[in-house]
C-alpha cells in the first residue's frame, strides 16, 4: 500500500514533506507526494499529513543547492510554483535521481538534463511555464497611484509568480510603498519604501477598495491608453496577433485594456 | 510649417507618438543592470514587453521624437520639411515627466527617444542630450534609453550621449548608397557610418577601460542598431541580407531591424504598393537575419546572386536544407551542435537539450519532441538511434509538398513566427530563468 504525503502548497511544504517521505525509510516506491487541495484522492493508500517545517525545509533546500546545484534548485524552486497536481511527487523522484546513494557529483549536477526520463522532463517543463508566466508579468503589471501614494496592482496567474517577480520589482522600485494582488492565486506582495518586501497569504479581500486615486492618476491614464493607440501602424493592423500575444486573461487587469 | 498654438500634452504626446512609430526598432535587450537603491529602474538583458498595440507590434519603451519639425527632406518619412502634416515638441522636462510616471506604472522598459532635425543636427543632439541628462541625473532614472543618433552631429556630442543611453541607433535607412541619394538628399552614407564607426570604436575603448576600472561609466551597453526600409528602393533580398552581414561582422551591431515600406507620402520617387506593406518580404528577412545571428550561416549560404530572393512560401532554412540534402539525415544522438543547428524543426534551445541529454542516456521521438524539437518539420531530415521516425523518401519534391501540405508556410500564421523571431530580440528564455 501506497503512503501519500499531503502537504501545503509551497516551497517549504514540498521540501518538509521530501525530507518526511525519505526519513520514513518506507522505500521510494512506496510514498507518493501531493500538495493539499489537488484532488487525487487514492482508494488503497494512507494519508499523512504533513506539517510544513522550516528547518526541515532549509535542509533540503541546502542540501539539493550543494549537490545538485544552483541550477538545478532553481527549476526545482520555480516548478514548485506550478499550478500542477503532480507537482511535489515529480520534483522528489527527481531528487531520488540526483541525490541517491552512488551517484557521482558530476552526474548528480547533470540530473537536470537527464530529459528522457518522465519526471525530470515534466519538472523542466514546469519550470520553463512558471519562468515564462513571471516574466511576461513583469512586463504586463499595471500600477495606479493611490492617494496616500501607494502603488497598487491587481493581477490574476495561473502559477504562484509573486516570489519570483519580487526581486525585481524591489530593485526596480526602491523608494516606493506598492502592493500586486494576485487575485488567481490568493496571495498579496506587499513591499515597502525601506527595501523589505514579503508575500502576505489570503489578503482582505476588501484591500484598497477604500482608497482613492491620486490626484494625477487619471490624467497619467488617458495619455497612456491614447499612446498604446498612436502606436500602432494602420496598414500592419493585426488583431489577431495582438490578442496572441497579449491574451484577454492578462489585458483584463491592465490600464490599456485592449478588448475592442 | 504647422504649429497650433498651445497644445496640450495629450495632443503633443499623439503626434509625437505618431509620428515616431516607423522606427519599428522597441526592445529594451541587450544589458542587465541591477538598480542601485538611490533612484527608480533597471535594466535585464532579455528586454521585456510591456503590451502589444493593433498592430501586434511589442510596446516596450515608451518611443517618441523630441519634435516632428525637420529641415530635412527624406522623401519617405511623414515628417518631411515638404510634408504637410501637424508639428509639435517637447520641452526636455515633458519628456521626463512622461518617462517617469510611466515607469513608475510599470507601462514601460524605458524611454526611445529620437527626432526631426530642428535647425540642424548638432542643436537636435543638444537638445537630447540636454534631455537624457536631466533625466539621468536629476529623476535617477535608471531604466533602459534609446536614443537616436542625427546623422551630422558632431563627434563630440555622440561621445557624450553614449554614455547616458543604453543603446544608440543610426538608420541606414536604404541599403545602398544610391537609393540613399535618392530618396534622402540631405543624408549620406558616409554622415551614417563615420557615427556608427565611432561608436563601435568608443564601445571597444570603453571595454578595456570597465577591465580596469569596473566601476567606470558606461558607453552604450546594449550596443547599437540600425534599421533598413524594405521595398521603397528596388535592392534584392540578397544585398539586403549582405549588408546585414557587414553590418554585424564590421560594426559589431547588436541588431539590424527591416521596415517593410509605408506608404506615408505621396512621391513620383516612391513606388506604389497596393498591396500594403511587404509584410511577408520583412518577415523573411528577419527569419535569414536570425539565422545569421544564432544559426551560425552566412548570407551567402542562403542566397546568391542566381537565387537572390527569398522563396515566398518556404522559411530560409527549410529552403536551404531541401537544396542541400545531400547533407541529410542527421544523426541526433551524435551530430555536433552546429550540425543540428542546421536541421528545419530544431532551434538553439532544442539543439542545446538534446546535446546535454543525450550524455545522459538515449534518445527517442517522443523525447525530442518534448524537448521541443517540431517533429513535423524534422522528421525528413533526422534519425535516432540509426532510424527515421517512419520511412521516408529523402526525395525534395516529396519533402517540399509535405512541408508546404502541413500548413506552416505562406499562411498568415507566419506573421506570429515574425513577432516571435523578430520582437522578442535576444530573449532567451534559459536567461530569463536564469534571471529569476
Ligand atoms: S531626417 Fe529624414 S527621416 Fe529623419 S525626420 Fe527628418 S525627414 Fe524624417
């Protein structure tokens, strides 16, 4: 009989459960590894339920950083982020891969690339989704000035982004106070004009409502919108290009608002 | 000349959009620079689009001209000093304000700045420079600057502005030197390349200097580009891609962008397209020009003077691979990287997996294809582990009515491969990874 390790959906929760499913000494074979709320409930197995510890978390996320490389621990980082029921029991038989008795350092660093096996394969591929949805949501976040100041964004993602795009809205906006809502996943960045910046999990769901804009915010709008229109070139109009590359999911929450 | 008195920003901002928008170069590529915490922006290296206008063209910076007034008379440009048309310009402290608060919003990369010639080129480079410099150091913005070099504007003024901008641009404008002096009076090739020459030089010293002293400011980190107007003069494909070559192997240019011609104004000079713009003549042309850049082939590979145009229904590589099939198949669990480069269906990135993990162990099909190797188009032209995917004629006619039966070629749907292959610039995905 199988023994399933249910854990919270994030980073700590999926490493504390592969150090929970390895300690257990039942054998690779018998543990399967799930994130809650993925509906995959099995007939003939035992659930366990894991709570999400920090220190334990710290320990493999060190330990794949040492022997698997920095890499490696990133496309395992961001596959973590994936919307994807598979994710957490992928991401552990790739560790069985590198981290197993007997395997050499320089084979354990090249796991990665190790493509034709299933799990590395979809563990990549999780990766290169959840690297590409953060990165066009760098591009594709609106801000709007709030009264007191305050920058607010709304967006909606398939894949946990927030952590990975934080870093760089930080470092790009230093000196401002701004939040980004993620409505798709639940969860808020908050940052602050001091430099620190955290990721806030079920936010009010009453958060900015009450706040005006700026005095400018509408004017600083409308020359927006009429740029993103004198923009475009006539005889190359191309609809259906731009909906391809912008999709309606995205344009939805932005200022321009393209929907025609 | 046509100046209504006291315009507004909104309206400024409308023509000097409009009247930019030809200059078809928007990606924000090409440096990473983290922000240094004492003032707004940064800089990654794959550049990032912020939206996409009607057209489906990428927004990244917000790309303007200071004014639309111009002494000069390039017949093909809207604002010709002989056209009629709505002038306006800005103020240098309009320009920040705009760059700022539209930075701030996230709506862009940075700012492309370029512009009519007001009086004459060294009062125009004045007037940018005067501009980026208040932008640099009086908002600290540290975000991604294009700007446009005046041909005619003295050395001294290019040197300064390269080091406030991340890229510089000089338009070729027309391939050769005699459409040049057709169709731009006042420009000529030589006021175009001595600026070009001059900043490949000054990149050059500046590189040795920043091994020195790490800290030392930069001069144009992202490189220059130039932009050539395909279709208003009546070169080949050939001596297009030609000069793209010599533009990349003797200037060190990061990038070399097609306009397929507008027909903005009226000119005996300029030739009639009922048809609309050459879209799908630019859009081989970035495909060739992609293959000059990351598939290792040279112009002269793809092209020749018996065969100096691009085939309208096939993409530069396919159609060099069917001509050349006595170099096919390949074999992908041994074929070296450039090898594979070359095979229709796999792209650097494919070619770069299949490389790392064919060490690991064998290859199959159903592998290749997650690795993103389209099968489709590959299969006449590999095997693995010794076999073809299914038996096949290595026959060209054979090949060439089932690449042309599967329905990626001539059709619109090219127009998506364009966006892909021309706008996302340098953005490789491993390095937006990377980057995170
Ligand atoms: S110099 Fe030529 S291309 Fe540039 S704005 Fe003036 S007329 Fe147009």
């Amino acid at each position: 009989m199988v023994t399933v390790f249910e854990c919270e959906d994030t980073l700590d929760g999926i490493f504390t459960a592969v150090y929970d499913a390895w300690a257990s000494r039942l054998g690779h074979s018998a543990v399967r590894l799930q994130v809650r709320g993925a509906d995959t409930m099995q007939l003939f197995a035992v659930y366990r339920s894991v709570v999400a510890d920090g220190s334990k978390a710290e320990r493999v996320a060190r330990t794949i950083q040492n022997r698997m490389g920095g890499e490696t621990f990133e496309k395992i980082c961001q596959a973590a982020m994936a919307k994807d029921a598979d994710k957490a029991d992928a991401i552990y038989r790739v560790l069985v891969l590198g981290l197993s008795r007997g395997v050499s350092e320089r084979d354990a660093k090249q796991v990665i690339w190790q493509l034709q096996d299933p799990n590395v394969c979809h563990v990549f591929e999780l990766s290169r989704k959840v690297g590409h949805e953060a990165h066009r949501y760098m591009g594709f976040v609106r801000f709007r000035e709030l009264e007191n100041g305050v920058l607010f964004s709304e967006i909606s993602s398939e894949h946990h982004v927030l952590s990975l795009i934080g870093d760089h809205f930080a470092n790009r906006f230093p000196q401002e106070n701004f939040l980004i809502w993620n409505r798709g996943c639940g969860d808020c960045l908050v940052h602050r004009a001091d430099g620190v910046w955290f990721i806030v999990l079920d936010p009010p769901s009453e958060l900015g409502k009450a706040m005006q804009l700026s005095e400018k915010e509408e004017e600083m709008q409308r020359l927006w919108k009429g740029f993103c229109q004198s923009i475009s070139i006539r005889e190359r109009e191309n609809r259906a290009l731009q909906r391809q590359m912008l999709p309606y999911r995205f344009q939805k929450w932005m200022t321009e608002g393209l929907v025609s | 000349m046509r100046i209504a008195a006291g315009q507004s920003l909104y309206e400024k901002l409308n023509i000097l959009s409009d009247a930019a928008k030809y200059d078809v170069a928007c990606t924000s590529s090409g440096t990473d620079r983290r922000g240094s915490g004492q003032g707004i922006g940064n800089c990654i290296a794959p550049g990032i689009c912020h939206s996409f206008s009607a057209d489906g063209r990428c927004i990244s910076l917000l790309k303007i001209l200071f004014t639309n007034e111009c002494v000069f008379d390039c017949k093909y440009c809207i604002n010709r000093a002989s056209n009629d048309v709505e002038r306006a310009a800005f103020t240098p402290d309009e320009v920040c304000t705009l760059t700022m608060e539209f930075y701030r919003r996230n709506y862009i990369e940075g700012l492309f700045l370029s512009s009519g010639v007001l009086r004459n080129p060294a009062y125009t480079m004045e007037l940018l420079t005067a501009t980026l410099y208040k932008l640099r150091t009086e908002h600290h913005f540290e975000g991604y600057i294009h700007v446009k070099v005046i041909p005619g504007a003295p050395q001294e003024l290019v040197s300064r502005i390269g080091f406030l901008a991340d890229r510089v641009s000089i338009n070729l404008e027309l391939p050769t030197a005699e459409s040049l002096r057709l169709l731009a009076p006042h420009k000529t090739r030589r006021r175009i390349l001595s600026p070009m020459r001059q900043v490949q030089t000054l990149r050059s010293e500046n590189k040795q200097e920043l091994v020195q002293y790490r800290s030392a400011p930069r001069f144009v980190p992202a490189g220059q580009s130039t932009q050539m107007i395909i279709g208003a003069t009546p070169e080949n494909d050939y001596q297009i891609l030609s000069v793209a070559e010599s533009l990349y192997q003797k200037f060190e240019l990061k990038r070399v962008f097609y306009s397929a011609f507008v027909q903005v104004t009226e000119d005996p000079l300029l030739p009639a397209l009922p048809g609309g713009p050459p879209l799908l003549r630019e859009h081989r042309l970035y495909q060739a020009d992609w293959l000059l850049r990351f598939y290792q082939f040279q112009a002269d590979e793809l092209l020749s003077e018996q065969h100096p145009n691009f085939n309208v229904f096939l993409d530069p590589k396919c159609d060099w691979a069917l001509s050349h099939l006595e170099q096919f198949p390949v074999e992908v669990g041994s074929a070296d990287y450039r090898t594979l480069l070359r095979v229709p269906g796999i792209g650097p990135r494919s070619a770069q997996r299949i490389v790392r993990a064919r060490r690991m162990g064998r290859l199959d099909y159903e592998t290749l294809r997650k690795m993103g190797v389209v099968l489709k188009r590959a299969v006449y032209f590999i095997t693995c582990n010794g076999r073809q995917m299914y038996p096949l004629r290595m026959d060209e006619d054979f090949i060439l009515r089932n690449l042309l039966g599967s329905g990626d070629h001539g059709r619109p749907a090219e127009t998506v491969t364009y966006r892909q292959l021309s706008l996302f610039d340098d953005l490789q995905p491993e390095r937006v990874l990377q980057a995170l």
